[in-house]
C-alpha cells in the first residue's frame, strides 16, 4: 500500500513539474512574439504573425517566425533565453 501511496504521489509530482513547464514556455513564446510585434510597431511598422514555432534546445529557445510586415511577407529567425526574472530575445531577417 505504501508503494502504491508513493508512486502516486513521484507520478503527479512528475506530471505537475511537466505541466508547469509547458506553461512557461507558452508564456516565453507569447513574450518573445510580442516583443517583436512591440519593436516593430515602434519603428512605425505593422507586423502580423501568421507562424510562429518555437522549440527549446539545451535551455536555448530557437524558433521561426512567419508573418506579414507592413503587407509584405517576411520570415524572422528567432533566439531567446530565459533565466526565470527576464528573457532576452533576438531576431534576423531572412
């Protein structure tokens, strides 16, 4: 019975931990895509997002990002990182 309490208690705990890490990434990849709508309305610029994925690889969030800028298509490569306080974020044109 103790076994059963325990393995029930490790398994959603594990499920918990994952959860919340999903959680924060939504959150991360919603930051990172409104920081760059953000930047770009500030140079008088309209950007709308139609794609945007992003993975994390080894704490390194890498991603694409597709949309339409001032009515023209444009595909940005995106980088970020995230220390839990803040993140910083980069973007390159294709």
């Amino acid at each position: 019975m103790r076994k059963l309490i325990l393995s029930l208690v490790i398994g959603c705990s594990i499920l918990f931990a994952m959860s919340s890490c999903i959680v924060s990434d939504k959150k991360l990849t919603e930051k990172v895509q409104q920081a760059i709508i953000d930047d770009e309305q500030s140079k008088g610029n309209q950007l709308e997002v139609t794609d945007f994925t992003f993975d994390d690889k080894d704490g390194q969030y890498k991603g694409v990002l597709k949309g339409n800028l001032n009515g023209k298509p444009v595909v940005y490569d995106v980088t970020a990182t995230d220390d839990g306080k803040e993140f910083d974020v980069d973007w390159e044109a294709r």
